[in-house]
C-alpha cells in the first residue's frame, strides 16, 4: 500500500471513529433523565480539593461540595447499571448537570481511577463537555496529559477543534498556529480546523486546504470533503468531479464512497463510475461493509442482483464481515 493510501486509511477510520464516539455520547445525552443545573460554586474550600474516592458531607454554609457530590452520586449509580443504554445515559446525565467551572476539578478525580476503561470513557465525556464551554482550557488540559496513544484523547481533540471551528474559526485557527510548525499535532489539527469550517463553509474549508503546502494540503482536502458530503453530497460530489485526474482524485472519491456509504448507499454507487475499473474493487467492498451494518438484508439482495461474478465478490467481501462483527462501527475500512 502506497504512502497516499495509507495516509487516507488513518484519515477516514480516524474520522469515522470521531463521528461514531460523538454519537454515542450525543445519543447518551439526548436519552439521559433531564436533570437541574447545579449552582455555581467554589471547587476547592479552605485549599483542599474535593476527593471523588470519599463522598464527604454536604456543607450547608459553602455548598463547595453539592455539585461535585451530585456527580458522585450519579456516577455511582451509572456503575451499577448493567443495561449500556442506560449507563451511557447516566453518565451523560452526570458530565451534563456538572457546572463547566468544576470539570477540572472532577477530571483531577476521574484520574485517580482505577478502572482505566471506565476512567478513559468519562474523561473523554468530561472533556467534550468543556470543550463546548471553553475549547482552549480542555485543549491546554489534554496537551498537559501524559498519557500513551492507546489512551490519549484523539478522537476528543477532534472533537473539541471541529466544534470551536464551527463557532469561532479565527480563534481556533489561531490556538492551531500556535503548535510547533511542521509536527503531527498541527497537521492533524488543520484537519479537524477543516472539517469544523466545513459544516458552515465548505468552501472556505476548501481555500483552507489549497492554502497550505501540496501533501498537507491534500489532508486538509480530504478532512473538508468529509464534512462536506455529511453537509451536502450533491455539491460535494459535484465539486470533486472537476478536480483534475489522477490518483489524488481517485482515492478522493474513495474517500467519499467510504463516506457515503453509511449514510446514502444509493449515492455512494453512484460514485463508482468515475472510478477506473481497477479501483472499483474497494469501493464495492466498502459499499457492502457499511450497507451490510446497517441493513443487511439489503445489502444482500444488491450483491444477488449482480450478474458479474467479480462485482458480487467485492461487495461480499464487504457484507459478509460486516454482518458477522458484534461492534457495528468496529471493522476497519476496504483496502487490497
């Protein structure tokens, strides 16, 4: 697999697991029990900080500890939850009713966990939470975590800068400057930059990515394409017909087939004639991986309709997988 290729695989799974993570936590939030805002208090009394392991008293005088308390005590009820719809609805409830001035104090406990999965899970939550409050305190917080790849907060980064863009992208774009010049952070940052933009304007996004130097250019192109078809496929499509030919365009339109084919499969097919027929094999995989998630009935009776043998295949290469994998968002993407 060639060094464009690989690079559009960590792009698209990277993304896709970023839309699918703030889903789940969406979803919790919308199901979870409505709950009233706490006041806003202190988060320290007489210079001690309040301890998540040991519940302490309520002080009638201060209030210092009601509001961490009452995420205590819903956390404790989210553990003893054994339905995950429940659960997930819980903890949404917890990280929601906690005063955005109290996360960092919360976070301080969280990390003092034992539990890593459950500790990883709530931190992510409780710092997509200040990032809708105040992106450039949870971004300060997270590059201050030492934490390996396997547990630091990617998909959260992606989150918290995609939404900042969207609301203020000269803000964002000027905490992303500020990054060290020609590291993984920053490329990986002009990224998210793009695709937040792109939920407004997906043109400006566009000019972002042909601002930049031609390879990072082509992953900000990439990050901006995404969004744009999640916001507009039809102009989106359009957009990349005129591109220029080449294998940039091509794994472009890969990229976009991958993208389309959870949401539209009908318009995700489409696609497949403005591939060469060399590389219509990964899409038709593609196509039947995400079809076959979601429906695969109909994901079936596609490939059954098919009367090329080769063309039936590929898209049961997809299908099949998909069909048999228990987490509906956890196989990876169609590559030779």
């Amino acid at each position: 697999m060639n060094r464009l290729k690989i690079l559009l695989a960590i792009l698209l799974i990277g993304a896709a697991a970023t839309v699918v993570g703030l889903a789940v936590f969406r979803d919790a939030k919308s199901s979870a029990v409505p709950a009233s805002a706490p006041p806003r208090v202190a988060a320290k009394e007489n210079g001690k900080t309040n301890n998540l392991a040991a519940a302490g008293k309520r002080d009638s005088r201060t209030k210092a500890t009601s509001s961490l308390q009452a995420f205590r005590d819903r956390i404790t009820k989210a553990k003893a939850e054994k339905d995950r719809a429940k659960f997930l609805a819980l903890l949404a409830e917890a990280v929601q009713a906690l005063d955005p001035a109290l996360i960092k104090e919360a976070l301080a406990e969280v990390e003092a966990m034992k539990d890593e999965r459950f500790q990883t899970q709530l931190r992510n939550m409780l710092l997509t939470r200040w990032g809708e409050s105040d992106p450039k305190a949870a971004l300060t917080y997270i590059q201050g975590l030492n934490l390996d790849g396997g547990s630091f907060p990617f998909k959260v980064v992606k989150s918290v800068i995609s939404s900042w863009a969207e609301k203020d992208f000269s803000a964002a774009k000027a905490w992303v400057e500020g990054l060290p010049p020609g590291t993984y952070p920053r490329r990986s940052a002009m990224g998210d930059l793009a695709f937040g933009l792109a939920q407004k304007d997906p043109a400006a996004a566009v000019s972002l990515a042909r601002s930049l130097p031609s390879d990072q250019g082509y992953e900000v192109l990439i990050q901006a394409i995404y969004a744009w078809c999640l916001k507009d496929a039809d102009t989106a499509i359009a957009y990349v017909a005129q591109l220029p030919a080449g294998a940039k365009k091509i794994l472009t339109l890969q990229s976009m087939v991958f993208t389309l084919a959870k949401k539209d499969p009908d318009k995700a097919i489409t696609l497949l004639e403005q591939l060469p027929a060399g590389d219509q094999n990964n899409a038709l995989c593609n196509i039947g991986r995400s079809w076959g998630r979601s429906d695969p009935k109909a994901a079936l009776d596609w490939a059954n309709q098919q009367t090329d043998p080769e063309v039936k295949s590929q898209i049961l290469r997809g299908v099949i997988p998909a069909m048999s994998v228990k987490d509906p968002n956890g196989s990876p993407v169609c590559w030779p």
